[in-house]
C-alpha cells in the first residue's frame, strides 16, 4: 500500500516537492488556503539567479540542480521557460561578493567587456538563465502533478501536528505561515513592489543588486523591480516607492521611458537567515522553508533533499 504523504502549501517550493516524490511510492495531497494564481510565488519575477543565499553553502548543489531542471523544461512547449541572457552589472566604487560565482553551473558566467555594459559601469558578468514565467508555469506544473495523481485540496493548516497522525510524513513548505506554524521568529517578510511595462522590450535580463534594479523581459510584461523592504507585513504598493523604482531602470536604460506601464504588484518573500530544511526530531514532519528571494532558484534542489529525506525516515 502506498504510503500518504501532505505537502502543506501551494507555492513553487510545495509543487517542487511534490514533482520530486516517487508518485509509484506514495499518495501525495497539497493542502494550502491558496492556489496559483493567488500565491506569493505568482508575484515572483521567477528569473534563476542565487539572491541572498549565498552564506548557506547547501544552497550551491540546491541551486545548480534546480538550475539544470529548469533548463531541460526549456524545450518543453507550454511548461513557460526559456532560457535568457543575463547582465548582471556592478555600479563604480562598489565591491561585489564574488562567491555568487560558485552557485552558476561551470562554464555559465563570463566577464563582459566595459565598452558592452550599459552607461555608467564599469565591471559585469553575463550569463544564459532559465526565466519562469509564472503565469504559464505555475498552472502547467499543477496541471502535470493532478495528471499524475497528486491530489489538491484547499484548507489552511493552522496546526501541522493535527495532521501528523493522518499522514506517514507531512512536509512543511508553508513560507511565512511558518512563522506561527513552526513559533519561529527567524523568518519575516521582505516585500517587493514591482512597476509592469508593456512586454516586447529588452531582450535580456538586467540585475544590479546594488542599486537595486532588475529588469525582467517576460512574454506578458517586462518586470521593473524591485524593493527590499523588511518586516513589512502588507502586500500592497507605494506610488512614490513605484516611481523610484522606474526612474532607477530608466538611468540604466533610457529605452525603457517609451514602454507603456501596465500595471504594478508587490509581493511578501519569505526570509530567513538560512534555509530550514530538516526533519522534526522524533517525528514526521519535514520542513522546507525561508527561501527569500531565492525560491525559484533553490526550489528543485531542496525538493530533491526532502525527497531524500522522506525515503530515509520511511524506510527507517
């Protein structure tokens, strides 16, 4: 008899966990009080790149092996991914991490000549990235685990150990709802408001985590992002906050001044010093949460970990 397994939360690290479990093994059942389009992770720019992980050196193996997932998606009609450049630029007078580098997959990442980077830097790297568009993935990937069986059900867990007894392993990836799922006051949310513009224009990826600016060219709109703001709770945007955000993407690239605004969005990530990802002492429950702004980029390599984790507690 194939043993029952709950996955509490619907976001791309729930889905991730799910596609990674034996579906032969066990009957898997998502349990969330949302679903995508109505998740934090449909908010997400969703483009592959280690972002404020990368004191946690578990997140390398985590990171490259979501990475090569994402990548064979690629060729996937309908799964929404593609694989884009990226420009990652570094303002003068400022000193990068360089251990990022250790996340990319080897061969990835190469310098770029200052005569080839936007106006005003002076050092960058390039890199090819799977980009996710959420809109198209999230539903795709529900869409391939239903037909494989992985049943959904709406309900919020305000409680995991009242479902412990009815499954063989519960696996927490309920993001900030572990905050007062798991009493845990390390986790709280970072928001991020983003301005939308018409798609069609750049063709690449632009990041400066200094400044900070990301420039995301999706199929529905080109993301214009973005705001690190801690322990703000309220997903709702700022207008002058939005109109910084756009003149910062402007100084980058003058182009973008005569793309349409379309709309705009904030979103709560889920930040944690360092990624929980560990079972329960004595029990059966598996946590896998505090991704950040990484959640994408960390999402099938943790889930392969929990996999991991879920065959050694069940076969012990």
């Amino acid at each position: 008899m194939k043993r029952k397994i709950a996955i509490v939360g619907a976001g791309i690290s729930g889905l991730s966990v799910a596609w990674q479990l034996d579906k032969k093994k066990y009957d898997i059942i998502i349990l969330s009080k949302a679903f995508s389009p109505d998740i934090t992770s449909d908010k997400a720019a969703a483009f592959w790149f280690p972002y404020h992980v990368r004191n946690d050196s578990r997140g390398i193996e985590w990171a490259k092996t979501s990475y090569d997932f994402f990548r064979s998606l690629a060729a996937v009609e309908g799964a929404g991914i593609s694989m884009v450049p990226i420009i990652k630029a570094i303002p003068p007078g400022t000193i990068d991490e360089e251990h990022w580098v250790d996340f990319i997959p080897e061969g990835i990442v190469s310098k770029i000549l200052p005569s080839a980077l936007p106006n005003g830097y002076s050092e960058g790297y390039s890199a090819v990235v799977p980009l996710m568009e959420t809109q198209v993935f999230l539903p795709w990937l529900q869409e391939q685990l239903n037909s494989k069986g992985v049943q959904f059900k709406q309900k919020e867990i305000t409680d995991l150990k009242s479902i412990s007894d009815e499954y063989d392993a519960v696996i927490n990836c309920s993001g900030l709802g572990s905050k007062n799922l798991c009493n845990d006051e390390t986790i709280f949310p970072v928001r991020g408001q983003v301005v939308l513009l018409e798609p069609g224009y750049p063709e690449h990826i632009f990041l400066d985590n200094h400044l900070p600016c990301y420039i995301v060219p999706r199929k529905d709109a080109t993301i214009i992002g973005g705001t690190y703001e801690e322990n703000i709770s309220e997903a709702v945007t700022v207008e002058t906050t939005l109109e910084t955000v756009l003149q910062k993407a402007f100084s980058v690239d003058e182009k973008l001044r005569t793309r349409k605004v379309i709309g705009s969005w904030a979103g709560l990530r889920p930040f944690r010093n360092k990624v929980r990802l560990e079972r329960e002492e004595g029990g059966n429950i598996i946590h896998n949460y505090g991704h950040g702004g990484s959640g994408f980029t960390l999402s099938f390599g943790c889930a392969a970990e929990v996999a991991r984790l879920v065959e050694k507690y069940l076969i012990v």
